[in-house]
C-alpha cells in the first residue's frame, strides 16, 4: 500500500515537471515580476491575465495566481478563489484582505506578508467573476445585464478548460473550490458542472476533490437561521430578541421582511453595539452605523433595509 502510494506520488511529480518544463509562452508572459512595493524575497512566483471564455462575444475573465510557498511541497494542490456580492472582486478582497500572500500598509504603498495565507498551503487561482466584476470584461455590453448563475458557471468552467492548457502543471492536480459570501452559489454550482463534465472520465484534467464555503448565502431561510444563531451564540443579541427574530424573520423574503421582522432586526442592530460584525474580537475602525452600512454583508443591509422602511 505504503509503495503504491509512494510510486503514485512520483508519477504524479514526475509529471508536474514535465508539464511545467513544456508551459507556453502565455504562462511566462504571465509572470509578475514584482508587485509594487511587494517585500524582497518572497519565496513563491506569481502570475495574472486574461482568458477568454466566449471568443465571439469578447467576454474574458481575469486572474491572479500565487503559487504556493516552497514549504508546500511540488505538488500541492490547486485552490480557485470566487468572492461572492454578486460582484466583489476576487482580488480585491479575496486575495488582498481575507487568503492572499499580501496585505495593505497604512501607507497605500507598500505591502506584507500575511502570516496566515493559504499558498502555505496550496496554490491559489484568484478568478474575477462573472465578466464586469473586477478586471473581468466583456465586448459586448450586454453581458453586463444577462450574468446570472447558470452563466457565471459555464464561463468559469471555460476558464478552467482554457487556463490549464495556459498551465499544462497543474492538469491532474488536486482541485478544490473556495469562496465566501454569495459564492455560496457560484461555487456549488462550478462543482456541479464540474463532476457532471468528468463523470466517466478515468482521469480529468480538472480533479475536482472538494469545495468549501464561508459566510454562504444559500437561500432566505437557513442564511437567516444562520446568521441568527451566529448572533445569538456569541453573546451579540438577548434570547428573546433571538426568539422573537426566528418567530417573525425565518418564513420572511430578505428582500422584503415583514415589518415585525424589520422591528427585531433594528432591536438586534441596536444589542450588538459598536462592533465589527466580520471580526468580533477586534477593534472596529468605525462607528457603528457607518461600519455596519458600509460592509455591505447580506444581512447587515436588511438592517439597512430595515431601517430605511421605519423612516417612512
């Protein structure tokens, strides 16, 4: 067992290196060379471009790769980034403020190691999605009125397909999926596609083993219970207003919650306090209201919601 695992291994490296000795030219007109003001010897190397996904249409995505630190091993795995929104931008806040390599000084200018970025990991592939987020484009306008799930998912996959032949190493590797936020839809959705195009196939290009999902939006009713159990739970609201929000919120459409509903999502806004509902043990930068309005999180805006309807 222990020697067909080891011999699978160095099959598996064997062809990492020779995928990556025969990469295309794109891959190495990729190359970052140095961020601006990115620290000295950072240990790992770093690409981004376009790549098209509707040549017709002129629509193309853009991505960011850190490849994994060192420490990581030859043939660590592969980890596709969404940020959710609709319309965040992977690499503005995926890459530059949650999992990246680098975090932002006070400055504007210069840049740090984050201690705890996943490339110690694995390698990560930061996708701008759907086309009109981030760097992502599209030639014809409107795409920019049609994106919907159905077609975020087809145009990542033809990222996918088109990208690994950009860089042929990372065929075969282990693939996993990751996001935040609504990419509680984007990212079950790329998995489903993704099985369903490998099913029957041997040995896929794209190894799909697993996916992962933070702060997901999923649908109305179990994002509410979510988000009112993680408040509840920490301390953050009462165990009436608790009740009260599960009575008259979990059966509600966060589009357009009941007034009751409205009236317990003030009462809750109003129990946590001057806090930073992202990161509860640090010290918000903001008070309250403009810190809560200006996340621009799923249910911090039905507080928003919540009270823009008491003020008429």
């Amino acid at each position: 067992m222990a020697r067909g695992l080891a011999a699978a291994l160095l099959a598996l490296l064997a062809a990492s290196v020779a995928l990556a000795a025969a990469a295309p030219a794109d891959q190495e007109g990729d190359r970052i060379r140095e961020l601006p003001g990115q620290p000295p010897n950072v240990g790992f190397s770093q690409y981004s471009g376009y790549v098209t996904v509707n040549q017709a249409r002129g629509r193309a995505l853009f991505y960011w790769l850190v490849e994994a630190a060192p420490a990581a091993g030859p043939i660590a795995p592969l980890v596709l980034w969404l940020n959710g929104g609709p319309g965040c931008s992977s690499v503005g806040y995926g890459a530059s403020e949650e999992v990246g390599p680098f975090r932002i000084r006070p400055d504007g200018k210069t840049l740090y190691l984050n201690k705890n970025s996943w490339n110690k990991a694995a390698n990560l592939l930061f996708l701008e999605s759907p086309a009109g987020v981030g760097f992502s484009y599209s030639n014809t306008s409107m795409d920019l009125y049609t994106a919907g799930d159905a077609k975020t998912a087809l145009d990542a996959y033809a990222f996918m397909v088109n990208w690994l032949e950009r860089f042929p190493q990372y065929k075969y590797r282990e693939f996993y999926i990751a996001g935040e936020s609504y990419a509680g839809h984007y990212v079950p959705q790329l998995a489903k596609l993704i099985f369903e195009k490998n099913n029957g196939t041997e040995n896929p290009t794209i190894n799909l083993k697993g996916f992962v999902v933070g702060n997901a939006v999923t649908d109305d009713y179990n994002d509410y219970l979510g988000t009112f159990e993680y408040w509840w739970s920490h301390g953050l609201i009462s165990d009436s207003t608790y009740l009260n929000l599960k009575k008259t919120c979990l059966f509600d459409s966060s589009e357009h919650p009941s007034p009751e509903c409205v009236k317990n999502l003030n009462l809750a806004s109003s129990e946590e306090g001057n806090i930073d509902p992202y990161s509860l043990y640090t010290k918000p930068c903001n008070s309250s209201a403009s810190l809560k309005l200006g996340l621009g999180g799923r249910y911090l805006m039905i507080l928003f919601t919540a009270l823009v309807v008491q003020s008429l």
